[in-house]
C-alpha cells in the first residue's frame, strides 16, 4: 500500500467519527488525489481557486471540493459552478459575490466565517464581534444561495501548546455563544496536521489535513 493510502486510513482510525477530514491536495498531482480518493477519500481542500478548478476538471465528480485559502472576489466565478465549501469567508461583500455567482448556477454554496484567533498580523478572519455584526445584518437574509454553516480559524504557528490551546479554546467559545442565536452553525473547522490533536480535543468537528496526508509540498 501507498504512504499515502496508509496516511488516510490512519486518519480515519485516529478521527473521532463524526470528525470530517478534509485531505488539503494543495501543490500535490492529480494522481496523489487519485490514490487518497481510491482508499475512500471524498472530501479535498485547496488554497488556490485556479488550481482546485482544473483538479475538479480532471477528477471524477462525486468530489467534494473545499476551498481554504484566501479568496479573490473577482476569481470567485471560477468555483462557483461546483464549490461545496468556501471555508475562509471574510465579509459581507465576498459573500455578496458569492451568491451572486452561485445564484447564476442555481446553487446553493456554503460558507465558513474565518475567525482571527492568531496573534500574527498575516492571518486573515474577522473579529468575533464583526463576525456576530456580519450574521445579525439583514442584508445577509437576502442572499438566498449561500448558507453559513459554522466558523473556521487558524492558530499561531507554534511550538508553544499553551497559546496553541488558548486560541482553540477562544474560538470554540465563540462557536459556542454565535450557536445560540444562530443553530445553524453546526462545523468548527480548526486543526491541521500539526495541531489536529489539540484541536480535536478543543472540540473541532472538521480538520485540514495536508502534509501528513501527502507529504511535504513542493512550491516550485
Ligand atoms: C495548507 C493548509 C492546511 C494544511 O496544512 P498542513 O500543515 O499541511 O496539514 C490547512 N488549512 C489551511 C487554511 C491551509 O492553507
């Protein structure tokens, strides 16, 4: 068996079964999503629309594409007709696009709010208090194509646990607070391959998965 077939079904012994995995092909060929999607693999994760387009192109259908990455307003067209999860969702006006290009495929595509929780200036997200101003506008209730089913968050890249910790902890409190008035909010989606365990333990129910998957990336 393959590395990477056995990454995957180490995975899913690891994972608590309700624990979605979402295997992170960024920079990875199309026969390494071939070899994790014929030990069972459905979901995949990309950081590049352009990318994620042309794999959903070659591979077969029943996919689950997840984009991760930061999103372009103006490339949002390009997933549009086959996107299942936007995760890193960041405003009003990129849900506006979002929904107007899904509307134009009869579709409805669900989103993520990207939350700040790092302490580090490149993350992207919205505070907590912009992401409960963002669910509570009224002008949210007229787009009817996309739907808003949980938050997602990046934790400092560190070696230090505790902050690690904290910042999980942040955000699954604010996941918690949001699901009173918002039960629609069901995914947390936090922890990747060198910080699932904490964030499993933290009460994460989906995790990004890349490296520890398909081996360390190759930018060239
Ligand atoms: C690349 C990436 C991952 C996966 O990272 P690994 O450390 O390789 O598991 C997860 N989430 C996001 C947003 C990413 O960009």
């Amino acid at each position: 068996m393959s590395d990477i077939s056995e990454n995957i079904k180490m995975y899913r012994d690891l994972l608590p079964e309700e624990t979605t995995l979402v295997a992170v092909s960024k920079t990875k060929p199309i026969e390494d999503v071939l070899e994790a999607y014929h030990t069972g693999q459905r979901i995949f994760g990309e950081n590049k629309i352009q990318e994620m387009a042309s794999k959903w192109e070659a591979l077969p259908k029943d996919i689950e594409w997840h984009m991760i990455g930061h999103v372009q307003r103006n490339k949002v067209k390009y997933m549009a007709p086959f996107v299942h999860l936007i995760h890193a969702v960041d405003s009003l006006k990129l849900l506006k696009e979002i929904d107007k290009q899904a509307t134009k495929h009869d579709r409805t595509i669900q989103c993520l709010l990207q939350i700040k929780i790092a302490k580090e200036d490149s993350k992207f997200g919205l505070s907590i208090e912009d992401a409960t101003i963002l669910l509570t506008s009224e002008m949210l209730q007229e787009l009817e194509n996309i739907k808003i089913v949980g938050l997602m968050g990046m934790a400092t890249f560190t070696d230090n646990e505790a902050q690690i910790i904290s910042e999980f902890k942040i955000l699954k409190d604010s996941f918690d607070i949001l699901k009173k008035n918002h039960p629609y909010l069901t995914t947390l989606s936090m922890g990747m391959s060198g910080d699932f365990k904490l964030a499993i333990a933290e009460g994460s129910t989906m995790v990004r998965i890349g490296s520890s998957i398909f081996g360390a990336r190759n930018y060239n």
